[in-house]
C-alpha cells in the first residue's frame, strides 16, 4: 500500500489531533469551563426563538423600565419590551457576525496568502496592500466602510472582515514561504504538478492549524468590534437586537436600569472570554514547537 504523502498526513493530523486522545489528558478545568458556557451561549442564542416569552421588537408603552418580575425575568426597557426576550435573540445575530466574519477572513485570507507566499512575483504588490489596510485603524476603517454601504448585516460583516484579512494573509504566507522550501513540495514541482494542486494538497494543509487558532480569535474580535459600532450608532440596524445595540439604547438609562447593559455586556464578555480560552488551548494542542518543549 502506497504510503501517504506529508502533505496529506499533515492535513489528517490537524482535522484529527483535537480528538486523538482521551479528553482528560487535552483540556483542563479552565478550557473544559470555557467550552462549557461558550456551548450555553450558543444553543439558549440559537433556540431562543423556542423559550423567549415575548416578540424581542413587540412595544408595550405600558410596561416601560418595568423592574424584574415573574412576567418579565428582566424587566423592560424604554419602550416596553422585554429585554430577557431581545437578550437572548440579540446573541443569535452577534454570534452570527462573529462566525461569518471569522470564515469571510479565514478564506479570503487564505487564498491570498498561498498567492502570495509562493508566487514571488506576486508577493511584493499582494503584502504592500495588506500592509496598506494594516496601517488603517480597524475601527474607523470598519465605521467608514459601514457608513458607505449603510447598516446592514452584510455591511457590518464586510466592514470587520476586512480589516482582518491582511492577518490572516501575513499568517498563511509565512506558513507557506517555509513549507514550499519542503522536499515534497520540490518533487511535485519537479514531476510536473499543477499549481493549483500543489497549492491544495500540499500547502494547504500545513496552514490549517494556525488557520483555526486565528479564526477563534478573529470571531472574538468580530462580536466585539460589531458591539463597539452598535454602541456608536454604526453597527446593524436597531431594527435587529445585539448585544451592542441593546446596550446602546442602555446607556441612557444606566442609573434607573443598570440591567438594560449589564446583562448582555455579561454575555458578552463571557462569550469573547470562553472563545479566547479557547483558541489559546487549540494554539497549545495543535503548535508542535509547545509539544516539544512540553516532551
């Protein structure tokens, strides 16, 4: 039987390695707590829809700043509606922006980065516009860039992603300058290989593990960036409840309704906390420099 290439075995290795051995022995009490609530966010964010007690834009001019009680578990914000109820739905869209924008960029970035990193023609213009964007403060890049297009979802989306695209290239374009000096990368060249198959199945697969670790940290990144322009008035629309626009209509009353920002800045920040943990873990797992200083 025909022995697999290292490129291949590299890719296997990395979609496997989180799973090769008992899970006591990869996670410890910190990343299996961190798994644990970022897990909770997710399933009570996405089945919201099946336990909140009320429409998270339904108005009731009669219940406004109602305090917590049995008919609202957190009470009601200025325009009467039930803030558990636009808590609960405004982590489906904040979750959503950070997914998307950690795939958008990942795969943007991805594909730049193989470009760049082994066509030396295209390295010097390609790295000169990365470190263009890069010179760009992320936030007032993304502020303008929602300006132009407006509050959207995709607009948001778009605006986050592109800031961090230029990371991900500079990450998987050094990934690549080392793997394509590699003997089997040499010898697919020299038996006549495709381009676009020595990029795939050869050099791909070495950029997959620091891929997942950075996209852990770009999703982090998002949900916070799209809660810093709600909380400015250049993030989704006010129609659609985050976590960031929900503690932008909050700030104003802080005083008589502390819980209208306390409680999604609490998901919030466990949400961006329970994410980084974990990329930090998968950083640990999947880097095989920490393996060797570890045996």
């Amino acid at each position: 039987m025909a022995k697999a290439s290292p490129s291949r075995q590299s890719a296997f290795h990395v979609l496997t390695g989180l799973f090769s051995l008992p899970a006591g022995a990869r996670l410890g009490i910190g990343p299996t707590i961190a798994a644990a609530i970022l897990l909770g966010i997710v399933a009570a964010s996405v089945c919201a829809p099946l336990y909140v007690p009320y429409d998270p834009l339904a108005m009731d001019s009669l219940s406004r700043l109602r305090p917590p009680s049995d008919a609202h578990l957190l009470g009601t914000d200025q325009y009467g509606r039930d803030i558990f109820s636009r808590v609960m739905t405004g982590g489906r869209v904040s979750l959503l922006i950070g997914v998307g924008a950690a795939l958008v960029s990942v795969g943007l970035g991805l594909a730049i980065g193989l470009v760049a990193g082994f066509f030396r023609a295209a390295d010097g213009l390609i790295m000169r516009i990365m470190d263009s964007l890069m010179a760009i403060p992320a936030i007032l890049l993304a502020i303008a860039l929602v300006a132009l297009n407006g509050p959207s979802l995709g607009s948001v989306i778009i605006a986050i992603t592109i800031p961090e695209v230029p990371r991900v290239v500079r990450l998987v374009r050094s990934v690549v300058l080392t793997a394509r000096e590699e003997p089997y990368v040499e010898a697919a060249i020299a038996l006549g290989s495709s381009m676009p198959k020595i990029l795939i199945q050869h050099l791909m697969p070495n950029t997959l593990a620091p891929l997942i670790v950075q996209g852990t940290y770009i999703c982090a990144s998002a949900i916070l960036i799209e809660a810093i322009l709600s909380f400015l008035g250049a993030g989704v629309s006010t129609e659609i409840p985050t976590w960031g626009n929900i503690m932008a209509e909050g700030r104003s009353y802080f005083q008589i309704k502390p819980g209208m920002i306390f409680w999604p800045g609490l998901l919030l920040s466990l949400c961006i906390l329970a994410i980084n943990l974990l990329g930090d873990t998968a950083r640990d797992l999947l880097d095989p420099r920490l393996k060797k200083r570890e045996g």
